[in-house]
C-alpha cells in the first residue's frame, strides 16, 4: 500500500500502481468525470499515470491551468488528426495549447480555404464522436526516428534528431493517428464536444524566417458550448478593438508596402495624439528633475563596441558602410543610452550634481525579424520617452522608487494602471553569451532590486533568462486584445556600462568612484503606448487625447454663420474642433461623428443660435441644450484635469 496526500491535507492509502483516473473514481463519479489531468509531486501528468510509491496528487479539472491546458492540448491532436484524414500529404510540425486555445503547424502547399476549415471541423466532430481512446506509449530515440520517417514526417524527425542519443520519447495514438508529444492528454476524444478553428495564419518553421513558412491554424476549445460562445463572442469584440484595423478605419496610422514593413506612417489624427503624449511627459519629466539632451540617429562602430550592443546585440541592428571600402562602419541607433552616457563624461561630476536624470524623446532602430512584426506594438522604427539616472549607490534606491512613482503616475493618468502585470526579469547563468559574464555583479544587482521592489510592494512574478544584457530589469506587462503580451515599460539597474565608459563621481572623500545607472522609459514606446490606447479605449479615447475634442454640426445651411462662432469660441480655448457643413441630413451628420469616436457632437440650428445655445451629444447620452459660455467652461476643465 501507498500514501496519498491529496487537496485539503487528506491522506488516503492505495495499492501500488493504482492510477491517477482510479484514485478520482474512488472520490467521487463526479470529479473523474471532469478530470483533466493531474500533478503528482508538482509534476503534470495524465490521468492514466499509475502510482508507486508515497506522494502529494493534485487532480486538476477544466477550471486549473494545466488541466486546461491537457484539454486544449488534446484538441489540437483531435485537429491534426482531421488534417491528415482529409489531407493525407500534410506534414505535421508542433501543435501546443496557448493561453486561449491551441495550434497546430501544417506545411501544406496553399494556405487552408474558409472551405477546408469547415470540412476539418466537421471531421472534428467525427473523431469526438468515435470516443477514440488516447494511449501513451514510449520508443527509444532510434525507433522514435524510424517511426515518424515510416510516416513521412520530416519536422517530427528534425526535433528527434536535436535530443540527445539514449532519449526515451512518448508518443500519443488516438485510432490510426499518431504523434510524438510530451503530454499530457486527456483519457480519450469524447471530452472535446466545444470548439472553433479561429483563424488561419503563417508560422516561420521553429520561429525563423530562414526556414520554410507553414500554415498555422489556430483554435479554442471549452468543456460547455455556453463558455464557447460567449469567448467568440469575446473575440468578434477584440476584432472589433483591434488597433491595426481600428486605427486604419480611424485614420490614425496607415503602411506602403513600397516604404516597407514595420515602418508606419502616423496620419494627422494619429500624430495629434503621439504629440498630445510627447508634451505630457517631457512637461512631467521636467517637473520632477529631468534634463533634456538631443543626441545623433547614428554613431560609428566604435560606441557600441564600448557599450557592448556590438557583441551582444548586432543583429537587431541595422548597420551602415562597407568595410572592405574602408569605410567606418555605422549604426543607426537601437538606444540611447551610449550618447546619454558620453554627454555624462564630457565633465567631471561630483557626488554633489548626482543623482543626474537625463530625458529624451528618442527615435530609435531595430532590425526585427519580419515574422515579429505587427501593426504598432512591434515595428522597426519607433520613438521612446527615454531616461537614463546616473546615481550614487546610495541613492539607488530612492531613485528607483521615484522612477515607478512617475511610471505610476503615467499610467493612471492613460487609465490603464489596472490593465498591466510586473515582471522581474533575471539573467540566465546557462546562457552567459547572451550576457555581461559577471555572475557576482548579476546576483548582487538582482538581490538589490528585489529588495527595492519587495519595499515598494509590487506584485510581480520572475522570469529568467529575460534581463537586458547589462542588468535585471522591471517590466510592465500589457496583454493586446488577442491575448498576446508585450512589454510597454521598463525600469533596469545597470551595473556594467559605467565601468565599459569609464564614468566616474568625486566622491565626499575626494576619491573617484563608479556611478550606477537606472535605464528607464517613462511611458515607453509611443506608437506601442497608441497601439494599447486603441484597443484599451475602442478609439473613444478620453477627451484630453482626442485628436477631434467636438464635432459642430449645423442642421443646415442658414446656421454655418453660427456654427463659425461656436468653432471659433472653442479653437480660441484651444479645444480641437472640426465643423461638417456637408448638405447631409442631421441624423447621417450625428451617425457619422459617432462613428469617428468624437467625445463631443454639438448639434446647431434655429433655437441655439437664438439662445447661443448647443445641443450636447456626449458619451454620457443626449445632453440637451447647454449654454455655450457653460459648455465651453466644462470641456475645458476636462481636459485640463485629464479626465478618463
């Protein structure tokens, strides 16, 4: 017999052997019917996975992450499955469950048909219908080789070929299909009855563009069809919300393919707002200590050799010059810190001018990978509220909380303060070429900054292996409406490049000593900052931001006399104000702003011109007739407060 601790510190005893779908059995007919998979010891596992010895079970169901994760897992084999049932030449590459859902990557030679989609769905629905049993089973690595070239497929005998000679691999069989996968997976076929193939996509073969395209065919899956419907309809609003199409219907932003991809072009509307944010935070960075500097797009080699970049960062860099003409080698710029820095050492400072707190609007390069790139939030050419903090050690930490108090301050201002996560970015040790290789440097920094943040109280999860390569940073997590995560701040303890520039302080003792530097952004990249705002605010962005404050619509001809002294009286309180004197009929006009995202609509006509009135449409509803003087007043106040 075995012990078994299971939820709620109970111990119950077991025949060795007994399985993980026996054990649920045994609680209740009710929990093995939702049971998904189950962790044992901390370790996922499947339900058929049988017991030896005394452990800790966790049974796991649809509502736990990881059993989630089996079922979504599950349903991606049920979608290769159909694939190769009614596209019997496909090649099957990796097919993994994602935060909402799954995918599978197929090379096929086209892309999948809104036709075909519909066929692999209701092939789907045959192999759920079959209750195929789901069975696990291992190979050494030679017969695993032997057994995925029998069936042709070349991408699972490329990922057998990384691992080591001597490997065991487990294989899952559902009927006559076949697949090499860790696991785990749920008992059978039946248990998958909602789900959506949601979108097909291109896939670059392990994530580079050197190798082949596939297609990616992504989907969801849910244990209710009510959960389903209701996420569809979640992701019909995300469509909806989604910057790179809202932004274009908008006119904020639009691409050439002739000006290349990743290199968007703000249009008016778009660029009011980018402007509207550049002067919030250099006016607020002013506020609080910062000097400005206007540093070069480009430097030669031979910065970013001392800086590091050169080593550790050339390849996300776009270079200029052909050495072998004798030409010096340059770079436009990927950061600004190297200027910032040489600007510090163009004199001597003492401890007495620290902390210094350098800004700058920057525009920066990056060479990013094609497959990366998308509307705003990843592209090559971008701007950034960038900062750099020379301090003493002393003073690291309360310039650090200054730092987040700004960034804090930032984002309840933009309304968006309970929308991101902290993430707090470690090296990895097994990967020093990716870093600075000073392990006692990087344990003692990392050790400052979670202290720092663990008195700040910030709720944050650590990643490794995600620090910049001179130091941990704080980032600021914000998901896009399909779920995806990027980073849109960043806070960095820097313990490596004042030495590489030789910067240094007159200390109190008259000695020279090593600054530290905090690299910072404040409200980050601006057009990635746009990007999350669209969707954030489905383009009815706050007053204050509105690129068009209020739309004046005259009600016909007889009043653009009066409608002229409304626009005039609100430009003149620097509200940003546009007029449509198109002979439309009122309600078409009124459909029309709505549909722009204007905060504002002041209909005119006969009675306000009269009265010196307008007739209010706002977000709240239909107002009514307000006095002008008293409208104006209110709109102004508004704004002036950054009202959400």
């Amino acid at each position: 017999m075995i012990k078994i601790k299971l939820k709620g510190d109970m111990v119950k005893e077991y025949p060795s052997g007994i399985s993980i779908i026996e054990i649920a059995k045994d609680i209740s007919e009710g929990l093995a019917r939702v049971a998904c998979a189950a962790t044992v010891n901390g370790k996922t596992v499947d339900l058929r996975y049988k017991l030896t010895e005394d452990c800790e079970v966790s049974i796991l169901t649809f509502e736990d992450e990881d059993g989630k994760k089996a079922f979504r897992h599950t349903t991606s084999h049920i979608l290769s499955q159909a694939v190769k049932r009614l596209f019997p030449g496909v090649k099957l590459a990796i097919g993994p469950s994602i935060e909402a859902g799954f995918y599978y990557d197929f090379d096929y030679e086209k892309s999948f048909s809104a036709e075909d989609i519909l066929k692999i769905e209701a092939e789907m629905k045959k192999i759920v219908k079959e209750d195929l049993p789901i069975n696990r089973f291992e190979l050494p690595r030679d017969k695993a080789i032997e057994l995925m070239q029998e069936k042709g497929e070349s991408y699972k005998v490329e990922l057998i070929e990384d691992l080591p000679i001597g490997t065991d691999l487990s294989f899952y069989q559902q009927g006559e299909f076949i697949d090499l996968c860790a696991g785990p997976h749920l008992l059978s076929t039946k248990y998958v009855k909602a789900f959506k193939l949601t979108l097909v996509a291109g896939a670059y073969w392990r994530g580079s563009e050197k190798n082949k395209m596939l297609t990616r065919v992504y989907g969801t899956s849910f244990t209710k069809k009510a959960d389903l419907d209701a996420h569809l309809e979640k992701l019909e609003d995300a469509k909806k919300r989604d910057h790179n199409r809202l932004g274009r219907e908008l006119e904020l932003f639009t691409t050439s393919d002739i000006i290349g991809q990743g290199l968007p072009l703000m249009m008016p509307k778009g660029a009011k707002i980018l402007q509207i944010l550049q002067r919030f935070v250099e006016d607020e960075e002013e506020n609080r200590g910062y000097v400005l500097t206007k540093t070069p797009f480009m430097a030669k080699s031979d910065l970013y050799k001392v800086s590091g970049h050169w080593d550790h960062y050339k390849d996300g860099m776009f270079i200029l010059g052909d050495e072998a003409k004798g030409e010096d080698l340059m770079a436009l710029r990927p950061m600004t810190c190297p200027f910032q820095f040489t600007i510090y050492n163009a004199s001597q400072k003492s401890y007495r001018d620290l902390p210094i707190r350098y800004a700058e609007t920057s525009t920066l390069f990056r060479n990013e990978s094609s497959g990366e790139m998308h509307g705003l939030i990843r592209v090559r050419q971008f701007t950034i509220s960038e900062g750099h903090l020379v301090v003493t050690p002393d003073q690291l930490e309360e310039e650090f909380k200054g730092v987040v108090d700004l960034i804090n301050y930032m984002m309840k201002t933009l309304g968006i303060e309970e929308d991101v996560s902290y993430q707090f970015s470690k090296w990895d040790p097994n990967n020093k070429e990716k870093y600075i290789d000073n392990p006692e440097a990087w344990e003692a920094t990392e050790a400052k900054m979670k202290n720092i943040l663990d008195h700040l109280g910030i709720n944050y999860k650590e990643a490794i292996g995600e620090a910049a390569f001179y130091g941990p940073k704080l980032d600021l997590q914000f998901k896009n409406v399909h779920g995806k995560e990027d980073t849109i701040i960043t806070v960095q303890i820097d313990f490596a490049l004042a030495d590489r520039f030789g910067m240094t302080y007159i200390d109190s003792d008259g000695e020279k000593k090593r600054p530290l530097v905090i690299h910072r952004t404040s409200i980050g990249c601006y057009e990635r900052t746009l990007a999350m705002l669209i969707e954030k605010f489905g383009g009815a962005f706050p007053t204050w931001l509105s690129p068009v404050q209020v739309k004046v619509l005259p009600i016909s001809e007889k009043y653009h006399d009066y409608a002229d002294e409304v626009v005039a009286k609100l430009k003149n309180s620097r509200i940003r104000v546009e007029a449509d004197y198109r002979a439309e009929k009122i309600g078409y006009k009124i459909r029309e702003a709505r549909n722009e995202r204007a905060p504002y609509i002041l209909v005119v006509g006969e009675k306000e011109a009269e009265m010196k009135e307008v007739a209010v449409r706002s977000r709240k509803g239909d107002e009514g007739a307000i006095n002008l003087e008293v409208f104006v007043e209110r709109i102004v106040k508004e704004i002036a407060n950054r009202e959400k």
